[in-house]
C-alpha cells in the first residue's frame, strides 16, 4: 500500500490510547505521510528497527529542516557511555536516588493523598540529574521550568512557533546558569558527574565549556528525566487499573523489576523518534527521498505481533530483551541503567510505603496525554495515612 493512503495524523488521535489507529497502520500502511508531522511514521518493528540502528542511512534530525547532530560524533556517544555506565554510576545510585525518594514520599505521605506527576515523577528525575550534575536545590525550579518548555516542544507540530520561542527562551537560561556551574567547578572541584565530564576528553582533546553545556543541559537534563518521569506515571496508572496487578506487587515485591520492563514495552516513554534519510532509500516498499524527515514509532514497535506474543496482554512472565524503548544501536539510551533503577526504586516505595494506594475515584481522572512524549495524567491516589502517636 502507498504512502499516500493515510490521510489522518497522530496528532489527531490524541489524548487517549493510540494502539489501534498504529495497529491499523502497521497492517495496512506501514510506511504513512503525517501531514501535521510532515513527515513518513514507521511503525513496524523490523523497519523501527532498522531505522534506529542504521546511523549510516538515517540521521538524528527533531523536526524537518533542523540541524539536529549534537549525538552523532561517536567522540560524544562514548562520552555519554562512560558517564553514564552502570560502573561509574552505581557508587552514587543508592544514597542519591533512594534519598530523593524519601524526601519526595515524606512530603505526602501524612496527607494520604498525591498527584503522581506533580508531586513525584516529574521531580525525581530531574532532581536527580540536577544532583548528579553539579546544580543546586535552589535551581530545581529553573530546571523544571526548562523541562516543561522542551517537553511541550517536542509534543508539539513543527510549526508550533510560540511554543519554539519558549523553550529557546528557557533553554538560553538554563544554559546561562550550566555555564556558571561548570566555571565553579572548574575553579572548585567536587566529587560529582560535572567534575569527571570536565576531566574528560573527545578525540584527544578536552571538553569546551560549549560542549558541556550541550551535553548537561540539552541532553542529560531531558533525556535523563523526561523518560523517567513519562515511565513513573504510566507504570503506576498500569499497576492501579490492570486487575490484580497491584496486589500481585504487594504479595511479591521480587516482581518489581519484571513489572517495570513490561511496563517500558506496554507505554514507552517516548512514543515516537526523529530521523532523516541520509540517501534514497525504501522501507517496507515505499520509497522516500533523500533529506526527508520520519518518525519511528516506539510504540508500534513494541506491540508488533509478529514480534511479541499477545503484545496487548500485560504479561509479567514476557522475556525480557526484545523492547525498545530505549532505541538501539549507536544512539541506545546511554541512562537506561539509572533510568531502570530509578523506575524500580521508585515503584518499590510507592508500594511499601503508601499502603492501600489507590486511584481518586472522585478526582479528575486519568487521560493518555502527549504525542511524542507521552504519560498517563493526571493520576490522584489516594491511601492510608500514617497513624498519629
């Protein structure tokens, strides 16, 4: 079937579930022209695949027409690999991770109330990277502000204008503020992230001031907390809504990390991502011109059935491995060891210390919201509150 045969967008299928609309099009129209993306969406996975891991043929590019090459030097993917490996991270994982989550569940736990996104998911991750990266808690506020910018960003159309000019605007400060950081600590050394990436070297040459603003503020800082977030909200919706789910968890906490890796396949975080062809090439039949953005659909790929047994069906028992949410190849998700351990810790405490957790029936309820970035929201639970003295 041509590309010409899907009229429709994905913008138009949202807020809710889009699982059959790219179930339609896998079927049918695998390669499809998004008129409001301007753009083809891939939806298969062999092709999602292919076009993730094939950097030769498919480049890093946001939005049409933009330049978007900071990831592409393998100088730079190796710098993020090594930051970020689970070897040089895990010395800090327990203390720092386990520490925010306190802080955050403290905070709402004598209230028996809590929005999941506002008052947890959105915070945890951020914070984190903020704490990992040098940044104080009196910048968490900018840090947020700069992540709500670049997440409406990335939901919007390519010709969102107003929205552009925000996340610029938010993007000039928090790279303003990254900037005085990075001079502190060159002058201060501290035992943190920032230090080593400032000792680091590209080809035999030291960081620029430049370069590190880019990777911290541009790529750590949103990649290393929107997924987190987006996963958080969507696994606690999954785990309250899926009979019986919650009360397996509660019986049998081993299950934790088998229910997050589900729920990473189930609801990526990240439902669809950027390329563009690099030369004339064709996917599934259909032949697409050399510059010309797409669009991989995670979340298609992830419920192919030609791939996944009963892909609709939330199955703790399902192998692990094949998903991928956190893309493949050259540009795999360099954090996807801290963003696992987040998720799981995260989950780990939400249910042992918020017990009888529950969704707000009297509460506005949950929607699937976003298009690029996508997170089920907003999510009031409600459960037992400690006891007074």
């Amino acid at each position: 079937m041509t590309t010409q045969d899907a009229t429709n967008s994905l913008y138009l299928q949202t807020p809710g579930e889009t699982f059959d609309y790219l179930d339609d099009l896998r079927r049918n129209c695998p390669v499809s022209w998004d008129p409001i993306l301007r753009g083809y969406l891939v939806t298969k996975f062999d092709d999602v695949y292919n076009v993730m891991f094939d950097n030769a043929r498919f480049r890093l590019q946001a939005r049409p027409e933009e330049q978007y090459q900071e990831h592409q030097p393998k100088g730079r993917v190796r710098t993020f690999n090594h930051l970020l490996s689970l070897k040089n991270i895990q010395p800090r994982l327990q203390s720092v991770v386990q520490a925010e989550i306190d802080l955050l569940i403290d905070a709402k736990a004598p209230t028996g109330h809590m929005e999941v996104y506002d008052d947890f998911a959105e915070k945890l991750p951020a914070h984190i990277i903020g704490l990992f990266f040098g940044l104080d808690r009196a910048d968490f506020p900018l840090l947020l502000s700069y992540r709500r910018a670049r997440h409406a960003l990335f939901n919007s159309p390519p010709d969102a204008e107003d929205i552009a000019r925000t996340a610029r605007e938010e993007q000039r400060k928090m790279e303003s503020r990254m900037a005085e950081v990075i001079a502190d600590h060159r002058a201060n050394p501290v035992d943190d992230l920032l230090t080593q990436l400032i000792e680091m070297t590209e080809d035999g040459a030291p960081l620029t001031d430049e370069q590190i603003v880019t990777i911290v503020a541009r790529d750590l800082l949103m990649a290393g907390s929107e997924t987190v977030t987006n996963s958080i909200c969507n696994a606690v919706y999954r785990m309250l809504t899926i009979p019986g789910l919650y009360d397996k968890l509660v019986a049998d906490p081993s299950l934790v990390p088998a229910f997050v890796e589900e729920a990473l396949r189930f609801d990526p975080p990240v439902q669809i991502f950027w390329r563009a062809t690099e030369e004339d090439v064709e996917i599934s039949g259909c032949p697409i011109a050399k510059d010309t953005q797409l669009y991989t659909s995670i979340a298609s790929a992830n419920r192919d059935p030609e791939v996944f047994s009963e892909p609709k069906v939330f199955d703790l028992t399902r192998p692990k491995g094949k998903h991928i949410t956190f893309s493949v190849g050259l540009h795999k998700c360099p954090g996807h060891f801290l963003a696992r351990y987040e998720l799981e810790m995260s989950i780990a405490s939400l249910l042992s210390r918020l017990p009888n957790l529950r969704i707000d029936p009297d509460a506005e309820q949950p929607q699937y919201v976003g298009v690029a970035l996508r997170n089920w929201g907003p999510i009031h639970l409600l459960f037992d509150a400690p006891k007074g003295d």
